[in-house]
C-alpha cells in the first residue's frame, strides 16, 4: 500500500520486478509486468483519486508455480461504464498525452485481466501471467 503519488509508480514498478526475482524471469517478463504496474498504477491514480495523495493505492501479488496473478486496487470513484474503459483511446483525462491506452495495454500484455468497479467505492484489477518455463 502507498500513496497516491505518480512518484509511487517507481517504487510499485521495481517492487513488483523484485518480488519477480526468484523465478528467474526473462528481461521481456520483467519489463512486461512493470507496464503492466505501471499502467495499473498510475490509472488508479489519475483515475481513481484524481491524483489526492491522501488515498492509497493497494498491489497484492501472489505467484503459484509460474502463475503471477497481480492485484491492484484502489478505494476511488470507480467506473461506471467497464466495457467503455476497454475501448482504446477512451478516456476521462482527455488532457493527457497518450490517455486511453491503459488498459488496452494491460489486456495485451497479460494472459488475463479482471476489473471489478463500484461507483464511489473504487476499482480492483486482476491481472494473471504466466512466465514461461525456460529451465
């Protein structure tokens, strides 16, 4: 759990590539699962809280043979409307350079990913990869 800062999205980024480590991860897994947390992390953020650094963005991260199956989770405004989200390029912060693409990369780079959202309660993201066997 830390603060909703996009100075956060580092340290999420390296303690996910960290808790990786053991599993003897290619350099491609590595950099896949940091965008991966990256895009999670900083549409919490932005999205979720509106970048208030008082809110807290929470990773649990579990790995079960191969499988790494990531959870990021915020407590923000949620979404209301889920199939809209994963349509490229849409977006709330239109402002932004390069909004809209989040959770297109996400879906690309997993093998799965779940969003759970309520209204003003937040979001939760569920994202599984398995990393190949390269023993």
């Amino acid at each position: 759990s830390f603060s909703a800062t996009l100075d956060n999205e580092n340290f999420a980024r390296t303690t996910v590539g960290a808790f990786l480590t053991p599993l003897n991860p290619t350099i491609d897994e590595i950099i896949e699962m940091k965008t991966i947390v990256s895009e999670a992390v900083s549409n919490a953020i932005i999205h979720g809280y509106n970048n208030n650094p008082e809110c807290h963005v929470v990773i649990k991260m579990e790995i079960e043979d191969r499988l790494v199956r990531l959870v990021i989770q915020d407590y923000g405004k949620g979404i209301e409307n889920l199939e809209q989200v994963k349509t490229p390029f849409y977006t709330t912060a239109k402002d932004l350079e390069h909004a809209g693409m989040g959770i297109t990369i996400i879906e690309t780079l997993a093998d799965s990913l779940e969003i759970e959202s309520v209204i003003n309660i937040g979001t939760k993201l569920i994202i599984t990869k398995r990393l190949k066997d390269h023993g």
